[in-house]
C-alpha cells in the first residue's frame, strides 16, 4: 500500500509539470490563443457542471457525513463520477480534461469502473474453480451427516 501512495503522491506533484509539457505540445500544433481557449472552455464547463450537476451531490454528502454515514463518499455512483469529472475539469490542463471525460461519458466511465473499482472491492467472496476447493465441515456445527436421510 505504501508503494501506491508514493506513486500516487509522484504523479500528484509531476502533473503540473506534465500538463506544462503537454500545453506546449498543444501550443506549438493549433497556437496559444486556440490552446487558451480550449483550457478556458474546459474550466467553465467544469464550472458549469459542479453547479449543475454535482449541487445535488454534493448536499446528499453533506447530509450523509452529518449523520454519520460515509457510505456517500463512494465516487463509483453516477453523481460521483461527475462531481469527480467537474472538478477535474476545473482544474486547468489537458491531462486533467482528459480524464474528467472518461469520468462523464458513460461508456467510459462504465470501462474504467469495471477495471479499476470492481476488482479493487473486497466484499469477502473468492470465486475459485471447482477443482481448486473443497469443503471442510465447521468442527463447531453438529455433523450433518448424521441427520441426512438414506437414499
């Protein structure tokens, strides 16, 4: 887990660098003003979408964490993956805009969920082939075995 966070952590103070890089990239293929103007765009839809969209969310969290309940911070719902999406598209850059789409298109969104969040959630069920387990009885429960009628 600790390598996670550093790589995490990495990749946290690298984006702006990275974003940097790719503004340039971006700058030198369509100019700084059309370059600009797609960065501003993607602020204020990000805006847009926050006010809109995640307002909602955003006061069922606030009700939720009032009483108690951190279940409504799971970003696997729909409302999440757009509060998640609006904020990234508020944050300016390429990179960041990038990933707020995968996070608002469905179909996207539904792909990234299913590899990244499905198999990261432990409710305590291991699907194993049948030849790879076999039953032991529970030493603390009456042998069933005993009870079961004859064929």
């Amino acid at each position: 887990m600790i390598n996670v966070a550093k790589y995490a952590l990495l990749a946290l103070l690298a984006l702006p660098f990275l974003e940097l890089a790719v503004f340039v990239a971006v700058t030198a293929m369509i100019g700084f003003g059309w370059a600009l103007s797609l960065v501003a765009a993607g602020s204020t839809i990000g805006l847009l979408i926050l006010r809109h969209a995640g307002g909602s969310h955003i006061a069922r969290m606030r009700v939720a964490l009032d009483q108690g309940s951190f279940t409504a911070l799971q970003v696997d719902t729909s409302g999440g993956a757009i509060l998640m999406g609006g904020i990234l598209l508020l944050i300016p850059g390429f990179i960041t805009d990038i990933a707020a789409l995968c996070l608002l298109i469905p179909p996207l969104r539904h792909a990234m969920f299913g590899r990244v969040v499905a198999p990261a959630r432990n409710d305590g069920i291991v699907d194993l082939p049948p030849e790879q387990w076999h039953q032991v009885p529970d030493p603390s429960l009456p042998d069933q075995r005993r009870h079961e009628p004859k064929r």
